[in-house]
C-alpha cells in the first residue's frame, strides 16, 4: 500500500453583500488533475505542523497571510499517481488580496454553487459536508412561512442518496400535515411577486 502523502487546504470564506462565499483555485492546466479546482494548499514538508505549511502555501500561491482558525475536516483518496491525506483548515486572510501566482483561476462561490465547478476527486467528501452544514446554517429547524402565506415546519436536513444534494425535510402545518422535501437552493431563492422580491419561505422562529 502507498504511503500516503500529507498535504493541507484552507477553507477561506468572506460576506459579500450578507451571503457566504468561500474561496476556490483552479489548477494550472500543466499539472495532474488540470483545470480542476481545488482549495488553496499543498503538501506539507519535513519539520512542518500543519499550519505552519498552510500559512507557507498561501504565501507562495497567493501572496497573502492567513490565520489558521483550525481543522474542519480530513480524507484519504487514492488517485492513481500517488495517495494523499489532506486535511481541511478554516483560515482567514488577514492582509492584501489573492494573486494568482500558480493558479489558473480563482473563484469565491457561495456552498450552492458547488455542483457548477469540477473539483478534485478528494475534495468529494468534503464538498458535501460543505454544503450540508451551509445548509443546516441557513434553514434552521422551525416554522416558516411560504411567501404566499401557508406555515410549514422545517424538521431538518437530509442528504440526496445519489446526487448529495442537501434537501429540506419539512410539515405542512395545515392539512393533514404532509410530510415534503425540496432541495435547499430552492429553498432559499427569492421569487418575484407583481414587480417586487421576496424570499419564497421566511424563518418564523423555533415553533413548540
């Protein structure tokens, strides 16, 4: 078996106009997995902590200093050239703006965004935990009411077992209280009512 190669990644988010953006590189077209994306980081070199190897990567591919916030998250992936654990920081930018010194491209996209970019393989797993607790943050548990008025109660978040895709559990709170689901990117769109924007469903609190 191959041992596996550590290497780390930052999880760096920013609000932009009250909405959650986390940040993605684009491999160079030249290296293996080109013009996939991937987060910010690299493999770790011999004395280094983890964070200390992030906070070299950022610099070296980014120009920018960051402050390691902690682990979020780690997988093991065999690629067919080499094995890697890598392990997910959330970090912070604390000076300057991203310069794109290797990367092909770079990116801030909101966790719904996710499924529109080719991502590494070994990102997999922790894409979608991305995405699920983006999720479970920003469709709490408890009553809301559609913008057409009828209430529902939100009873929590599942996972589509084939797409990923986080989907809203939720009751009728009228009715003979029918049990329904809808992925959550639709939950959370607005919709457009005689020239005007409202949010399809509006967070009433925790209910009983």
């Amino acid at each position: 078996m191959k041992q596996a190669v550590e290497v780390v990644a930052a999880l760096i988010s920013r609000q932009e106009n009250g909405v959650e953006q986390i940040m993605i590189c684009q491999r160079p077209a030249q290296k293996a997995r080109g013009l996939l994306w991937e987060f910010v980081g690299g493999k770790i070199e011999e004395g280094e902590t983890g964070e200390e190897a992030l906070k070299r990567e950022c610099m070296e591919e980014l120009r920018v200093p960051v402050s390691v916030l902690g682990k979020y998250a780690e997988v093991t992936h065999n690629y067919p050239d080499i094995t890697v654990h890598l392990t997910l920081y959330r970090a912070e930018i604390t000076e300057g703006e991203p310069v794109l010194l290797e990367h092909a491209d770079l990116r801030w996209i909101t966790p719904e965004e996710i499924p529109s970019y080719p991502f590494c393989p070994a990102d997999r797993e922790l894409l979608r935990r991305i995405r699920m607790d983006y999720a479970i943050k920003t469709v709490p548990v408890g009553v809301w009411r559609h913008f057409k008025g009828k209430p529902y109660e939100v009873v929590g978040i599942a996972c589509h077992s084939e797409t990923e895709e986080p989907m809203v559990v939720y009751r009728a709170l009228y009715g003979a209280g029918e049990l329904w689901t809808r992925p959550v990117a639709m939950w959370n769109q607005a919709v457009e009512l005689d020239g005007k924007s409202y949010p399809r469903f509006t967070y009433e609190g925790e209910g009983s």
